[in-house]
C-alpha cells in the first residue's frame, strides 16, 4: 500500500462517522427540529454496538444495537421536545450530557477490551485492483451505507412527494396542519431517522476506526456534524463534500506528526475544531444565503390546538 493510499484510507475511515451524523441531522433539521443531541446519541451507538459485538460475536449485529440505541436516544429527545413540548436546545443539550454519562457507565466493563472489527463488504482479491481497489473496494458496509443515504436523501428530499411534505412542515408548521398533515408525527420519524444514522455513526466508531471501547469516543464530532448541516446549506451533495473535508482536516493532524512537522501536538488536535469555528464565521457573513436555505420553523415548538 502507498503512503498515498494509505491517506485517503484514513481519511475516507475519518469522514464516514461525520458524513452519517450529519445526514441524520440535516434530514431532522429539514423537519423544523433542532436536536442538538447529536453526540449524546453517537457515543450511546458506540457503546451499544461495541457490548452487543462482544456479546454476540458478531458486528452486524453489533451495527443493528448501535442503530436501536441511537433511536431510543432520540425516542427520548421526541417525546420531550414534541409531545411535552420542551425546549429543543436545551434538551438535545441535556441528551450530550446523558449519552456521555450513561455511555460511560454502560461500557466501563468493556475497557481494554479487544474489539472484533467489521470486515470488508466485497470480496477480497477486488481489493487488488489498481488505484480503486483498497480505497473504494475494501470498505466496509457502513461506509457504502453513508453514500448511499447522501443519495438516497437528496432524491427523497427533492424528488419526492414525501421529501416535499417534510419541507413544508420544516418551513411553515401551521400551515402544514391546516393542510391537515401531522405535524408530530413527520417531525418523530424525522427525529428517529436523526438518531438511527448517529447510532450508526458511533457504530463505526467502535467497530472500524479505533474497534475498542473508550469512554469519549466521539470526541466532538456530533458538534462538528451540527457545524457541517449549517456548513452545507441543508444540501446533502453539499455534506459530502463537507463530510470529507473535515475529515481530512482531523486526519491530516497524525500524518503531520508522522512526517515530522513542527507542529505543536496540541494544535494539531485542535485544528478540526478550529475549522469548524472559522467555517461557522465565514459563513454567518453571507446573512442572505442563510436565510433562504435555513428551514422557517427550525427550532419552533408547535401545538396543534395553538
């Protein structure tokens, strides 16, 4: 394998967990809820996926646990927000802080634990195939799974009746009632389908990136999935191309350590989140394109009898 190859492996293994997350959110966010509890409901999916893999054998079904925990977090942060009404933002802020405590509960006895790590979806001897063969080849079924989700979204979102009626009631939920579509109900299964792909998003963090446990995982990225939603324009082409930058970017802190650079080691791990900072002040400059991209209701309580 070339040092070459070798980068857009880690690169591609670093932008997957964040490319999922995201999409999950946007497709929430494109609902009119804002569920800052991305990275509550990613380090729970992490957890899960990892204890049911050491408890089963395999990590299929490990990735199915990782996906269930990352809806029952977000079950939880529905029936808050959407049946009592609760504040979003603080909320989801209150999910972070639950799935980090929890987690670490959860997973305290699988600490040090040796991971089974998810193996390549195709056939081995494709991954011979000059230049694409390792890179697009030999990866796992979650990274084609991230994919395809940026294509299966977009077509949904923009191509069908049901992406339509989503939009609408992202943008305008009064109006979406009057038209006699329920509001609660879209907004739960936008919400459940937010936490399925940040439980699927912890799950590779357990099972492909590092295979093992440790409490923290995540490490910021849910807030950096936030960040690419906004970084995006609520776009989903758009997040791929976010997805993979960022990834770069947190990746490209090891290989400058690996090459020598003089670099400060804590810069290096700052500089993803030093990115995501400056990408969210540039783009609060074009007040405009915000505007017009951000769903209407993002963020607004509704009560049908209101």
């Amino acid at each position: 394998m070339t040092v070459f190859e070798s980068i857009l492996i880690t690169i591609i293994t670093a932008s997957t967990p964040l490319l999922l997350a995201s999409i999950g959110e946007l497709v929430t966010e494109r609902a009119g809820v804002l569920n800052l509890g991305v990275e509550g409901m990613m380090v729970m999916g992490a957890v899960v996926a990892f204890a049911v893999t050491q408890m089963s054998g395999s990590p299929y079904i490990g990735v199915l646990g990782g996906i269930g925990a990352g809806m029952l977090m977000s079950l939880l942060f529905g029936f808050l927000t959407l049946t009592l009404v609760a504040n979003q933002v603080a909320t989801g802020l209150a999910l972070t802080i639950l799935g980090l405590g929890l987690s670490g509960m959860v997973g305290e006895p699988f600490v040090g634990v040796q991971g089974i790590k998810l193996p390549a979806l195709l056939p081995t001897w494709l991954s011979d195939i000059p230049y694409v063969g390792r890179v697009i080849l030999g990866q796992d079924l979650i990274f084609y799974t991230s994919i395809a989700l940026v294509f299966g979204v977009s077509w949904f979102l923009f191509r069908t009746r049901s992406g339509l009626v989503l939009r609408s009631v992202g943008d305008n939920h009064a109006s979406a009632h009057a038209l006699g579509l329920n509001v609660i109900g879209i907004r739960y299964l936008a919400v459940m389908f937010g936490g399925a792909c940040a439980g699927l998003a912890g799950a590779h963090l357990s099972l492909v990136y590092t295979p093992q446990w440790v409490e923290n995982m995540t490490a910021g990225r849910g807030w950096i999935a936030l960040a690419l939603v906004v970084f995006a324009s609520w776009r989903p082409w758009r997040l791929l191309i976010g997805g993979y930058l960022f990834g770069a970017v947190s990746i490209g802190q090891l290989h400058a350590q690996a090459f020598g650079i003089a670099v400060p080691a804590q810069f290096l791990s700052a500089l993803p989140y030093v990115a995501t900072v400056l990408v969210l002040i540039v783009i609060s400059q074009n007040r405009r394109l915000t505007l017009i991209n951000t769903p209407a209701s993002l963020g607004k309580s509704f009560v049908p009898d209101r």
